[in-house]
C-alpha cells in the first residue's frame, strides 16, 4: 500500500510540477510579445502620424505647397520624379515643418511633364508617392 500512496504522490506532484512549468513558459513568451508589440508601434508611431499633403504645384516656377496634416513635425528629405534621372528636391537637413502650417519647395525641375508622378521619402523614411496632372 505505501508503493501506491507514494507512486501516486509522486505523479501528482509530476503534473504539478509540468502545470508550473507551462503556466511559466506561457506567462514569459506572451510578456515578451507583448513588450516587442508596444516596442514596434512605439518605433512606428512617428511613421504612421506622418502625413505630407500636396497644396498647390506651379508649374512655370517649379514650386511646390506642402502642408502638415499630420501629428509629429516632418519634412522631405528628397523627391524623386518617376521617369526622370537624379533627385527633383533633395535636403538632408531639411527642417520639419510642424503639424498644421504648411511650407513652399522649390524643385529643380526644367520644363516638366503635364503630369508628373512624385516619390518622396520623409525625415523618418516613409515613402509617400503623389501624382500631379
């Protein structure tokens, strides 16, 4: 009878034993998930409330009006027209323009197509493309 009593003891405090243990692995691997989740949308946070709007392009004079409709101050750092060689605007240093107010650029552009199709990339590396007829 002690054989039994001490086998069954001895399973019970096995399964106790692998019960911890899981409830142990599980409660680590979802922390550290969710602390890569909340890392990862803390990193994007500056690319998502990014938001550079087209206002207004001058053809004879090429200008362009960009207004902030975003929540974090950005800027262009170059752009790109689709089809054309080298960069239309390109400033590494550019200073962000803050959220509601807008800015005037000028692009290095000589007699440019009816329509033009932009790629820019912004201070914190988001590519935004713009089409203008």
């Amino acid at each position: 009878m002690k054989t039994g009593g001490i086998s069954y003891v001895a399973g019970v405090l096995l399964v106790l034993a692998v019960t911890i243990s899981t409830i142990a692995l599980y409660t680590t691997v979802v922390g550290f998930q969710s602390q890569t989740i909340l890392s990862l949308s803390a990193l994007d946070i500056r690319r998502a409330s990014e938001s550079l709007v087209i206002v207004e392009y001058h053809r004879p004079t090429s200008t362009l009006v960009v207004y902030n409709n975003g929540l974090i101050p950005t800027c262009f750092v170059e752009i790109t027209v689709a089809g054309m060689m080298g960069a239309a605007y390109s400033n590494p240093n550019c200073t962000p323009i803050p959220p509601n107010k807008a800015t005037t650029l000028t692009l290095g552009l000589i007699n440019p197509p009816q329509k033009l199709t932009l790629i820019a990339r912004t201070i914190h590396n988001k590519i935004l493309t713009y089409t203008i007829s």
